[in-house]
C-alpha cells in the first residue's frame, strides 16, 4: 500500500498504529532490547569497545523514545 501511496496515506497508517497502540508497543520492545543488550554487555571486560556499545544502546534508548506520542 506505502508503495503505490502518497504521503496522505502512509500518514493515515501512522495514525493508525499510534491509536492501536502498536507505535508504543514497538518503541517499549526497542527501549527493553537495548536494555537488556546493555545489561549483558555489562558483563564483558570494561574497555572502549564495550563502553562505545553502552553509548550506542543509550543513544538509540533516547532517540526511540523520541516517537513516542
């Protein structure tokens, strides 16, 4: 449908997922999944590569939270 449609319609399927829910569903999954990788990156030796990972997940915690309505 988002294929062959102009913007008017993938805004109505936009309003569509935020009045189900499905929007907030997403972003708590997505939130809860970069938890969980931060909590087992926890687990591996401290050291830049591991620290750049727990800056990534709570970059992408914030950015997805922005969607939010």
């Amino acid at each position: 449908m988002i294929l062959r449609s102009g913007d008017e319609d993938a805004r109505g399927l936009a309003e569509a997922a935020r009045a189900s829910g499905a929007l907030d569903f997403a972003i708590s999954t997505a939130q809860r999944m970069l938890r969980d990788a931060q909590h087992q990156a926890a687990m591996l030796p401290r050291n830049k590569y591991s620290e750049a990972l727990d800056a990534v997940c709570s970059t992408l915690i914030e950015v997805v939270g922005q969607f939010r309505t």
